[in-house]
C-alpha cells in the first residue's frame, strides 16, 4: 500500500470510508497491535486541543510508534518567525508522518504540497476536521448498526463548525436526511445547501429547536457555538446561548436515538443530559482512538488486518 495524505474528506470514496470503519472495529479489537514498530508520528498543534492530540497521540503510542510535537506554538521558532512552510520541511527530515492542527483554513494542503511524507488534517480553521467525521461515522454505525436511512439533525454553529461540514460530505454517501438547526446568523453556509441541492440530498432548515424535530432524529448532533471564529465578539454573546438541550425535551425521542457532539461542549447540552443513555459523547470521543489508528495506519500505508493474518 502506498502513503497517502487525509487533508479532506471529501477525497475518500465511498470504498475508503468503509474500509476505514473495518478498520476502526478490527482496531477496537485489538488497540495494542505493535504495527507501529519503528515509526515516529509528528503532532503539530497551532490551535487548542484535548480530544483529537491525545487520542492522535495514544492511537500511537498504543501501536507502539513513538510520538514528537507540540502543543504550544509559542514554544517553538514558529515564535521568531520560521515559516510553517520551513517547520513541516524540518519536521519531516524526523518523522513518518505529520499530524496537524492549524487556524488557517487550507494550512494542511498547504503542508502536503511542502513535503513528501503523509499528512492528516486534525483541523483548519472552519474548514475540515476528517477525523473527527470518521469517529463521527464510526460512532453512528455502532449505535444505529447502518449509515443508511437514519436521520440526522444538526444542530448549533453550522456556519463555523468544520465537523458539520465534514460529516454533511461524509454522508452524502449514504441515503440520510439531514435537519439543520440554527440561527440566521449561523446557518448552514450556501455551499453546503448547494451541496444538498446537487446531490438530491434531504433536507430542511429551521431556527426552532422543536421537541418534533428530536423526535423524529436518530442522530442528534449538536455543536459549540466557537467564539474564537467570531470576528464580533458583541454577536458571539447574542447568539452563543440559543440552543441548549435539556434531559426533559428527550421524553418523546426515540430508543435508537444518541445524542452527539465532537465536544468541547459549553452550554449547548445540559448536564443533566449526560446519565440518560442516549447521551453518547464520551464514547464518542473514545471511539477516536480507533478511528484514527485507522487513519494513521492508511497514511502510512499499513493494511492492519494484513499485518496480522
Ligand atoms: N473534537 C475536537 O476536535 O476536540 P479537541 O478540540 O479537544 O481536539
């Protein structure tokens, strides 16, 4: 298998996705495979994170590859005005593969089109997040058992949040009808309502976060209104509180029904949402350790269920 570089998930086929979930259930499986023997993982993070770093970093670990990077730019000669053009061609000179996070949409492409190792995009800007849409997807089989014929509604920034517009592409692979749920200022950018429009994909808008909208969801996944994308700061504060969910707007949802969000949460669901048992977020984020043994495992040109034949 040859390397290969996930900067969108728009570039994975129908085919790619669903051997990336196999792959993600055989990692589930068998999470302390040592594939990974003699490879070294680059975790370059320009922006904050919890969840996608550390899952990245023990999906490594874990297989038993080694692990350099940072979480602090600030720390590095990016502070004294190294190029990120010159930080991927060094990093590369050390490592197998670069795993990223940038605030500029576009920084990961850019960074393939720098070097010739692999590259995964753990975020850009406003623009994609394929990791997170492949434990997205991965979570979604698991609870639902299928990708078709389920419903899914978003709900919160879908105008900022790369993870919608991600998983919105994802999707689109299957036949699933979508319900966006937001607020004018955060609605669902034209591109992606063009995308829907194109594609014969199902779908509506609405700015009422209606208990007949949950109950007639499988998927609800709601999203954090990001104020660090905000430009104005005064209509951050207007908007940021809009939609919150509450353990007592579920009483008419159905059983199948799970509760998603790619978190950090802030106010959008309550906790006392979170011992119903069709709060699903924290296994969610759990299933990223296997989503993205997948990911770094295709980078990497590695068939995992090979290996071990
Ligand atoms: N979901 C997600 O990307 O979380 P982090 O920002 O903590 O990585």
């Amino acid at each position: 298998m040859k390397t290969q570089s996930i900067v969108s998930i728009a570039t994975l086929s129908k085919q790619d996705i669903l051997s990336l979930l196999r792959e993600a259930e055989w990692f589930e499986n068998h999470p302390n495979s040592k594939i990974l023997d003699g490879k070294v993982v680059a975790t370059l993070f320009f922006e904050p994170s919890t969840r996608t770093r550390l899952s990245f970093e023990t999906a490594v670990n874990r297989l038993g590859g080694r692990i350099i990077g940072f979480s602090d730019p600030a720390a590095t000669s990016t502070s004294k005005g190294e190029t990120l053009k010159d930080t991927i061609k060094m990093v590369s000179n050390y490592v197998d593969l670069i795993v990223m996070r940038h605030y500029l949409e576009g920084a990961a492409q850019y960074a393939t089109e720098v070097t010739d190792i692999p590259v995964i995009n753990a975020g850009d800007g406003a623009h994609q997040h394929p990791s997170q849409t492949m434990l997205d997807l991965y979570s979604i089989y698991k609870t639902q058992g299928r990708l078709d014929d389920i419903t899914v509604t978003m709900v919160g920034d879908l105008k900022y949040g790369r993870t919608v517009h991600s998983l919105l592409q994802a999707l689109s692979h299957f036949r699933v009808k979508f319900r966006f749920v937001a607020c004018d200022e955060l609605r669902m950018p034209r591109e992606f309502i063009d995308f829907c429009e194109t594609q014969g994909i199902d779908y509506c808008e609405s700015t009422d976060f209606s208990e007949d909208i949950i109950n007639d969801t499988d998927i609800l996944y709601m999203t954090r209104v990001q104020r660090e994308r905000f430009v104005d700061l005064a209509e951050y504060e207007r908007v940021k509180d809009l939609y919150t969910l509450h353990n007592a707007m579920l009483g008419g949802s159905r059983e199948n029904l799970r509760i998603l969000h790619p978190l950090p949460r802030v106010n959008e669901i309550n906790v006392d949402v979170d011992d119903n048992p069709k709060a699903y977020y924290f296994q969610q984020a759990r299933n990223g350790l296997f989503a993205r043994q997948a990911m770094i495992c295709r980078c990497l040109g590695i068939n995992p269920m090979n290996q071990f034949k």
